[in-house]
C-alpha cells in the first residue's frame, strides 16, 4: 500500500499543476469521439448483401483521423473464414501511405513512402519492395546469433515479387520519384497464409498515397477441395495440405493482372475456373478499397511527370518507322538484330537531340514504343514475328543427356538461344534443405536451385548470392516438377537439382524445367512422367488498356518479344495438364478470354516439346549410377535415440567416421538413414548401432528406472536430454550411480511447454538458452512419463519464457512459501485497482 500512497500524493500535485490540463483534454476527445459509418451493397442491388462498411472517427493519436473498412462477405468464401479489415491514420501516419490490415489474429502493417524529386535522368520506375515476416508475430525469436531478423528469407523475397508484380504495370508511365513499398506481418495466427493479404495491404497504402496508382488493385488466394468439387478461397494450411491447386490471384476490378500458382496436373479450363473464382473475390476488394480511397480523400500527384514534347512520337516514327520494319524483316540472331536495334537507337538519339535538347529520355520512350507498335502491326498484317517465325512456332529444340560422367544425372537443354545446364543429385535426408520460417521449421526433400550468370547474355556482372530474379525463377521450376517426384517411401532419397543458364534469349526458367526434368530421369529418379515448360507472350496495339479480341498470342517467346510485347505467361506441365504457371502483363489487366486462348496455345506447344525430349529419354534410367550412394533404413526405439546421437553429436560422428559413411540421421520417430557406397559397411554400422540400443536392455527387455516414484502433481526440476519437434524429453529423476538403472525420464509435449502456441519447439527452447526446465509430473499414460511446463507457469501466473517464473524471480517450489505466492497477485490486483479509481476522479475533478 505504501507505493499506491505516494502516487496518489504526485497526483494530486500533479493535478493542481497547468501541465497536467493537456492530458485532461486527449481523455476528453477520446470520450467524445465520433464515429461515422458508411455501408454500401452489391451491384446486383440485392437488400441485405452488403459488401463492406467504412467507418471514419477521431479516435487515432492526438484526435487523429481513422478511416477503418471491413468487409462484410466475398464472393465464395465460407462463413468460418473471418473478416478482412482495413485501417489507416492510426500507424505510419508519416508515410505518404499506411494500411494496418487484419484477418482473424493475422495483422500486416504495409506502407509507401517516395522521395521528393523526381530522378529525371532515368527511363524506369524506381519502385522497391521489402516484405518481412516477423517471427514476434508468431511469439518466436530468430535463431541468428543476436537474435535478430536478418535478410529476406526465400519466402520472403518470393512475396516482394508477388507485390510488385501487379503494381508495377498501374503506375503512371514517367513517374520518376523513388518509390518504396514496406510490408511487415505483425501478427500471424498460423491458420492461413498472409501473402495475398501482403499484396492487397501494399497496394492499398500505395493507392491512399499521392502517387499515380491507376486503379486499386488487390489478391486472393485460391485452393480447391479434396474431392476436387469446388474451389477455395483464402484456404486453411491444412485444407491446402490435400489441395491439388494452390493459385494466388491479383488484379483490378476489371482485368487480372498478375497468376502464381501450382497444381498437380489441372486441366485448362479448370485453371480458367479457378482464375475467375479468385476474381469475382477481387472485384469486392477493389471496390471497397475504391471507395476508402474517397473516404479518405487520397489525390494523386501528375505535376512532376514530363509530358512527351509535342510532336516528337509523329517525328520518331516519321524518320525510322521504314527502318525498324526492315529491321524485323531481317531477322537472324540475337546478336545480329540486337546490334541493329543497338545502332538505331543511338541513331535516334544524335538524329534529334537538337531538334529536342534535353529530352534524351523522352526520345528513347518514343523509339521504344514505336518498336512495340511494329512489332505488333507486322504480327497482326503478316503472321510473322521478329525472328520470322509464325505466331505458333517453337525455337529449333537440342537436347542431351548423360554427359556429364561423375554426376548423377546431367542434361543440357536448348531450346533457340536459350541453354540450361540441368544437374540431379541423390543423397540422404542429411542433404535436405533447412527452412525457418514464422510457421516454423520444416524440410525439404526436393529444391531447385537457379543460376543465371552475367556470361550468359554476354555480359560481365556481379557473381554471388542468388538475387530475387534467380530466387523467383528457381522457385517456379521447382513447383513445375514436384508433382512428378515418387513419394519418399518409394523412393527415400534427398534430391537436389541445379540448373545453371549458359544462354539466354527468352524463357530460361521454363528451360530449366525441362533440363530438370531430363537430369532426374537420366539420374534414375523414378518420376511419374515427363513435364516440360514454355512461355507465352501477347501483343497489342495498345499497350495501356485492356487485352481485346486484337491481341496477338505468341508461342515460345524471345527476349526481345519479352522486352517489347505486354505479357509473359509461363505454363509447365505434361500432356494431361498443369503443374505451374506464372502471369505478368504490362498492359491494364487481361481478360479471361484472352487467357483461354493463351492456354490453348501454351498446350500444343508444350505437346511439341515433351515430343522433342522424349526422342532422346523417354523414361528414367532402370538403374541408379554407381557414383549414387546405396541407402538403408531401419527402425529403433525412439527412447534410444539419444543413446545413438550420443552427447552433443558424439556417438553419431564417432559411427559415421568409423564405418566410413556418407552420411546418418535419426529422425524423431526413430527411423533411422544411413547411407554409404559400401554394403558390408553399412551393415556393420547398423549392427553397432543395435548393439547401442541393445546396452539399455536386459534379458530383451529394456532397463527400467529403479528409483523412487514420482509424486503427481509435483514440480521437478528436468533437465533436457532431447528436443524435438514434438516435445522436449527431460530427466527427472537421477538414475543409480553405478549405470544398474537409467534416470527416469519424461516427454514435455509441445502443447505443455507454454501458455500459448509453440510453433518451432527446437527455436522455443533455444531461445531460452537453458538446459534445465521446470515441469510438473503430471502421471503415467500408456507406461509413458508426462510432463507439463505449462503448468507450472499457470500455477505461478508466469509468462511464455522463461523457466516457469517471470521477472527472475526464484522458480516455483523455491523461495516464498506457496501460500504468499498466491496472495502476491491479488495484493498487486487490489493495488492497481485503488490506483485506477484515484486517477478517474481526478480526471472528472478537472
């Protein structure tokens, strides 16, 4: 009581003292905030369908105004799934736009900030994207050494490009300020994935700010049932787990503007369906982000964006219009057109330079678009593309496969100008890849990894850590091939495919999904058919609207129709359907329509490649290349493992060295791998390791703790001899000192560690940098000692961390008897309570 008596004497000076009547004043405002809600419904005009709500008040920092949008209902989305909301003016009111955005217990704070002045001496859009998943947002803390999120995780970097990519294409052509976009989930409930709401939340904010955003742009995510019977949107983790489509969706309410997705082999009409499905949820975002924008009274900046000079398109075309059509008519390499294209770019610069001083930039956009333009009228009047071939034609195909002689499966695919080195390589599960993410730890059994070095294009550049485009096109070719991988069962090795692009002209990612494929099956891997990989491109004569009926379709594009045409559709799969497929457009949107066709067309061209490779591997090799490790697996008790692993990797090392393996895991079951090039080996290093197992029984029975029992319902102090990701084991009891009798152990279940959600039990308990915790017996089940943590901290009113106590305070059992334990809150309680009332009525005094 004494510490509530001297706050209430500083308040009652406080009070009497002028500096005080600002506070008065915010409890005040706060008190008589108003609040006014906006609804609006469907367009069908059906009564009781609303769609969203906005609701605007003063309750933000200092009186401030907050805007808040929520929708009611989406078109398919089932009732379990909860509400999006839409807040700004509250967070990040600096930024020159903020959208907090939530979802259940999901929250993604996004925001856009641009620099003054524009960079005039450029001829791009200076946008960057960052995106960040937290791991506070899911109670956790990285594993880095100091603790903190360090660089974009592949995940990560995969969502960057998601946001940029539908966002890209609806900024105001010669905006030149730089642009930034930052996006951070805050809060992550671990029920659904936050990536269509990290798109939807960067492009709001991008659109409440002042820069040129067209039209409000926004994603969904689309999944489909089990049975294969209907689509779902916005799809737990858990139904994706059985989902043959996982598709994220991005546009505005007229057009698509942007696909990723993976399936396992759809049809294309299925695909078309899905598509759509996900649009019909994006055209109710879009409107009701249409309409905070006006709440909000967002205006957008055009004063800094230079008009072309009048008449400088009219003279461009004038003077090399003849000559850009014989350029196209030529056609030939790359490198033969490129160095014209080359020289008459340069040529237009120093041919009106004089005529229009200072508009070096504008001169270059004028000739770009003239290229775009021809590009597109010789296609539509003539058939015929750049290179001279027809709308429908695929590049001359090379393929070879096996020659590489010490890897375990080697292809080299080319396809026109464009040649992908593809490599398979066979291990144990100790080759998996590691990923922490805010969902957790996990594995990967298959990853592909993509390399595109400046030698390629003929260029000399930085060589190093893969950059996003690498990651991005690494990651497509990887989901183009994991529907045809055996199942681990069948086939128990890790597998690792590299593909390294030694050319380039166009497609190189869909390259390395057919290099890949071939390198798997000359390696042996029994896959489940052949896949193979090719991209679509479109002209149009207008590149600022909508595709139309005019549009030009092209199959197996070239850098140069990537370059200058306004789409890029990439579509793998086999002849039954699709595994993965990427959209993006440069254009406003592109109808459903326009997309049936593409597929259409992507399909014959896929038929023609899987033709081509087949010709030289039809199906995978019979038998595995003697430079692969042979595998054996067998089963141990999984209350031995540690007896295997030894104390810090001991026991495990000393076996892998002694017998000459390439490599053990034990994995949490008990299952243990071994892998090695020699038979008798193995097997003497599996006869050791039973031998292990065999040290803690007797007479075939397995040694059983011989000390005093147990007391139910008591705290002991454990300490950890295991962790995984199901629990923690932990020795309560000492066993005999002579080693007659092992120390009775126990399992803490992840779902007893903490008070909350433990997601990442191994980073959990990690992060507490202890090895002894604090855990209450809890009794036998089934012969099996169970142990509670989280009881201990609900017993003592403990936090999350912590070895069942909170702020250092001595652990349950120890110190204070348990009777002044229990008093202590409620004295605290009774405190804050007197303390709460004292400082209303001083409020209502002033």
């Amino acid at each position: 009581m004494r510490t509530s008596r001297n706050l209430i004497v500083i308040f009652l000076f406080l009070r009497e003292c002028s500096s005080f009547a600002p506070l008065a004043n915010v409890q005040q405002r706060r008190t008589t905030a108003t609040t006014t809600t906006r609804r609006l419904e469907s367009p069908n005009g059906s009564s009781g369908n609303e769609e969203f709500v906005i609701e605007s008040s003063d309750s933000g920092p200092n009186g401030a105004s907050v805007h808040k949008l929520r929708f009611l209902s989406l078109p398919g989305q089932s009732s379990d799934v909860p509400e999006i909301e839409m807040e700004t003016g509250r967070i990040a009111r600096q930024a020159a736009g903020s959208v907090t955005l939530t979802r259940g217990e999901s929250v993604v704070l996004s925001t856009a900030a641009r620099d003054d002045k524009p960079k005039e001496e450029i001829d791009f859009l200076p946008l960057s994207v960052e995106h960040q998943e937290r791991f506070s947002s899911a109670g956790l803390t990285s594993g880095s050494y100091n603790r903190r999120d360090g660089r974009p995780a592949e995940h990560e970097i995969l969502v960057c490009r998601l946001i940029d990519r539908p966002i890209r294409p609806l900024i105001a052509d010669g905006w030149r300020h730089e642009t930034q976009l930052l996006s951070w989930v805050l809060s992550y409930d671990g029920v659904r994935s936050c990536d269509s709401l990290a798109i939807t939340a960067a492009a709001t904010a991008l659109y409440l700010s002042d820069v040129p955003l067209s039209k409000p742009v926004a994603a969904a995510q689309v999944g489909l049932s089990e049975d294969g019977s209907q689509f779902l949107l916005n799809p737990t983790h858990k139904e994706m787990e059985t989902s043959q489509l996982n598709l994220i969706v991005a546009g505005t309410e007229d057009a698509v503007l942007m696909i990723e997705g993976a399936a396992d082999f759809l049809p294309e009409d299925q695909m078309v369906k899905a598509v759509k499905f996900g649009h019909d949820a994006i055209q109710t975002l879009c409107r009701g982000i249409a309409a905070l924008g006006d709440t909000v009274g967002a205006t957008k900046n055009y004063s800094t964006i230079k008009e072309k000079p009048a008449g400088l398109q009219q003279r461009v075309d004038e003077e090399f219009t003849q000559k850009v059509d014989a350029m196209y008519a030529m056609g030939g390499s790359k490198k033969a057109q490129g160095e014209v294209m080359s020289a008459l770019s340069k040529g237009v610069v120093e041919q009106l330079s004089e005529e229009f001083p200072e508009d070096t930039v504008a001169i270059k956009g004028a000739f770009k678009d003239l290229l775009c333009r021809r590009m597109f009228k010789r296609a539509q009047d003539t058939g015929l593309r750049a290179d001279g071939r027809q709308a429908t034609d695929i590049r001359m195909i090379d393929v070879e496969a096996g020659f590489l002689p010490r890897v375990h499966g080697s292809a080299l695919f080319t396809r026109g100008e464009t040649q992908a080195l593809a490599t398979a390589t066979l291990g144990d599960s100790g080759m998996r890849q590691k990923i922490d993410t805010i969902g957790g730890t996990s594995e990967k059994r298959f990853y592909l990894q993509y390399t595109f070095p400046p030698s390629s294009v003929g260029e000399t550049g930085r060589v190093g850590a893969p950059g996003r485009r690498e990651v991005g096109h690494g990651n497509l070719a990887e989901r183009a091939l994991i529907p045809i991988l055996p199942t681990e069962k069948d086939f128990p090795y890790t597998i690792r495919v590299e593909s390294l692009i030694t050319e380039s002209h166009g497609s190189s990612s869909m390259a390395s999904v057919c290099g890949g494929c071939l390198a798997l099956m000359d390696a042996g891997v029994p896959v489940k058919t052949n896949v193979a990989g090719i991209a679509m491109g479109m002209l149009l004569g207008d590149k600022e609207g909508v595709s139309d009926e005019n549009a030009v379709i092209l199959s197996d594009i070239s850098g140069t129709e990537d370059a200058l045409g306004t789409m890029d559709f990439k579509v793998a799969g086999n002849r039954e359907g699709i595994t993965t497929f990427q959209l993006d457009i440069k254009c406003e949107g592109l109808t459903l329509e326009t997309m049936e066709r593409a597929l259409a067309q992507a399909r014959e061209g896929r038929l023609k490649i899987l033709d081509k490779m087949e010709e030289v591997l039809e199906s995978p090799r019979e038998t595995l290349p003697d430079t692969v490790p042979k595998m054996l697996t067998f089963k141990v008790p999984f209350e031995s493992i540690g007896k295997i692993i030894g104390p810090g990797g001991k026991q495990i090392r000393a076996i892998i060295e002694d017998h000459e393996l390439v490599g053990m895991d034990v994995a949490d079951e008990g299952l243990v791998q071994m892998s090695s090039f020699s038979q008798e080996k193995m097997e003497a290093a599996k006869k050791m390791v039973l031998s292990l197992v065999g040290n803690n029984r007797q007479n075939g029975e397995k040694k059983k703790y011989a000390g005093p029992p147990p007391e139910e319902g008591k705290n002991y102090e454990g300490k950890i001899t295991g962790i995984h990701p199901f629990g923690v084991f932990l020795e309560i009891l000492p066993g005999a000192e002579d080693g007659s009798s092992p120390g009775l152990e126990g399992l803490c279940h992840v779902s007893e560690m903490a008070r909350e959600r433990v997601r990442n039990c191994e980073g959990f308990v990690k992060s507490m940098n202890t090895d002894v915790l604090t855990v209450k017996y809890l009794g036998e089940e089934k012969g099996k000692v169970k142990l509670s943590r989280k009881a201990v901290l609900e017993e003592s009113g403990g936090g999350p961390r912590g070895n069942g106590r909170r702020g250092g305070g001595p652990p349950t059992g120890k110190g204070k008897p348990e009777g002044d334990a229990a008093a202590e809150p409620k004295r605290d309680l009774e405190e804050e309570k007197l303390m709460e009332d004292v400082i209303t009525q001083a409020i209502q005094d002033l």
